[in-house]
C-alpha cells in the first residue's frame, strides 16, 4: 500500500507575540490570547518567501531517507501566498534538490487545503504507477491586514510529504474530499490582505467540513475515536481544532501533540500537515491517525493513516523535530516584524 516514506518541515524562529500586536492596536491582549487561543506566531525573515521555506522541507523530507532525488516524480506544492502569480514555485524546489528534468510538476491552490489536496494527487499517481515516488509540499507566508484579527494567527511554515509504495513508514489506508462553495475567505487578484467573514467562518465552513469529513471516513473505514491514537485537523487557531476534536468524541491526549497553533499560529497550506509532521516526530508502529485538512472556500481533505514498523528505520533525528523548531526562538517588536512582513514600504521598494 502507497503512503509516506518521509517527511519533513521548516518553521522560521522569528516570533511576536499577541501582547505585542494588541499593544500598537490598543486591543485588550489577554481577551484576544483567550478568544484564539495564539501565544506567539512565526514570522518569515525578510529573505524568507513559501519557495525558499519549500526548499528547506523539502530537503528535510530527503535529509531522513535513503531516497535519491532523480527517483521523485513529482512535485506539487500547495500554498495562497506563491511568490510568483505566473511562475511556479514547485520549479524551484525541483532544481533546488536536484530533481530530475523529467518530472510532473505544478502549484496548487485551495486556500488552507492545498497541500493536501496535493497529496491526494500524489498518492494516485503512485498508486497508478506514473511515478516511483511524490512529493506534496505545504507551504504558506499568509497575509493579515494591519488591525485585523488575521495579524494575530497568520503565520509562516511549510511541510513536506515524501509519498511512495517502497519502506512506507505510515500507510495512507484511505483519504476522501468534502466540498462546497461556501465563501468565508478571500482575497482577489492584486489585493494585498484577504477578506473574511467573521464568525460566518466556524460553523457553515471550517465546523461544517471538518467534522463531516472526519465522520465520513470513520464511517468509510468501520472506526471510532478511541480506534486512533492521534488526531490532528487544520488550525486556524487554537480553539477550533479542540472544539472540532470533542465535537467529534477525541480526548485531549489525542490531539495535543499535533495542536501547534498556540505555538506557531496558523502556517495556513501547511497547518494539518505540520501538525502531523509532529505526531510521526513520536509515534510508534502501529499507531493510527486521523488527519483532516480544511481550506476556505470550502472543503476539507481527510486521511486515515496507520505508521508501520518501517519508522523505525527512518533517520528522523536527520532533520529537525518540530519542537525544536519551535524552541528556537527570536522575538520581534511590531517594528521589526512589520519591516519583515513588508507593511512598511520604503526606498527602493515604491514604484
């Protein structure tokens, strides 16, 4: 059975955190702390864009297996902040790791889910035998406008999936899609920031698919909660993924380990994917997860997926862990991340 073979993420070590945002904002930080459940967010340094944060998961992904990079297929990498609006990223991650000229390669996008949605196309052309092995990247430097309750959670990360059918070490058993128009976040063509519903998106999108997704391929696969020992969902911030997770009957020692947000804030294409980069950081053969994805718009991606024996022979101290990533810390003043994040335009930066 096809699944994946390796992984790896990349989280930069510039933080700020919500007191410092509410500060230049006048907004009461401790109501804004308890109402998304944000300690710190990262943010990218100023040479930091979704391709170069591509680049380092990727080779991550590679760094933890024996995987020769002429051997990979595919590269899809999934993101809503593509540095480039006609280039493509995943381009420059092939030549970046060496990758072969004779590849499929493509961006995605569906706002939060692309990452995902590429590794449900990666998965199928491994499974129809086009490629040997696939690589489905998430990675995302997401936008918040100066003042909006975006600038508290919108974060930078990104994750890498090395999928193949040879030393598997966490078998995708099935993976399924819940789709709908539904318009709780936006941002058109030239817009800087996006556009967002308000409270319109937790219960009609991010609740609605999430939950229906994950009942649906309990129901697919014959399981309940208690048949998993980890389950991981898409973070927007830190009280939606827990609200969904009892919703759905999980327990705290379920979801814990995967629930990064609080730490990072939300890495948007590379959320559920970083939290489960994670959960493979410490889990052990035989393990079985839940994974469900969420992007606006809106549709949700799940996967069920059970770790193998072949983890254990996979080098996972070969790259960083996510919590050392997010251990290692630089704080910010609003000053210094609004230079980062390119809110202030200066020199040689006006046209």
């Amino acid at each position: 059975m096809s699944g994946i073979v390796s992984y790896g993420s990349y989280i930069p070590r510039f933080r700020i955190k919500p007191e410092e945002i509410a500060r230049i904002w006048g907004e009461d930080a401790e109501n804004i702390k308890n109402g998304i459940y944000v300690l710190s967010k990262s943010v990218p340094a100023p040479d930091e864009d979704v391709a170069t944060i591509s680049v380092e998961a990727a080779r991550n992904s590679l760094r933890r297996c024996k995987v020769e990079p002429e051997n990979v297929g595919a590269i899809f990498v999934g993101s809503e902040s593509h540095p480039y609006a006609v280039k493509p990223t995943a381009t420059i991650v092939a030549a970046a790791i060496g990758v072969s000229f004779n590849l499929f390669s493509a961006d995605y996008e569906f706002a939060c889910k692309a990452g995902t949605a590429a590794m449900q196309n990666v998965k199928a052309m491994v499974d129809a035998g086009f490629i040997k092995y696939g690589m489905a990247i998430g990675a995302d430097t997401s936008q918040g406008a100066p003042g909006d309750v975006l600038e508290y959670t919108a974060s930078a990360g990104g994750t890498s999936m090395l999928l193949g059918k040879e030393n598997v070490i966490a078998e995708i058993n099935s993976t399924l899609s819940v789709t709908s128009d539904t318009p709780d976040f936006w941002r058109r063509e030239g817009q800087p920031y996006p556009s967002h519903g308000e409270r319109f998106t937790g219960e009609p999108a991010y609740f609605r698919h999430v939950v229906s997704a994950s009942k649906e391929m309990m129901e697919r696969q014959g399981t309940k909660p208690k048949d998993y020992k980890y389950a991981v969902f898409h973070q927007p911030n830190g009280k939606f993924p827990t609200r969904a997770a009892k919703l759905l009957g999980f327990t705290e020692e379920q979801y814990k380990d995967g629930l990064l947000t609080p730490f990072i804030g939300n890495t948007y294409s590379a959320s559920m994917m970083t939290g489960l980069s994670a959960i493979l950081d410490l889990a052990n053969p035989g393990d079985r997860i839940l994974a469900v994805s969420f992007g606006s718009g809106a549709g949700s991606d799940a996967f069920d997926i059970t770790v193998t024996e072949h983890i254990e022979n996979l080098e996972r101290k070969a790259a960083p862990t996510i919590k050392e990533m997010i251990s290692r810390v630089k704080w910010l003043d609003y000053g210094l991340y609004a230079k980062f994040k390119r809110k202030i335009i200066v020199g040689e930066d006006i046209e």
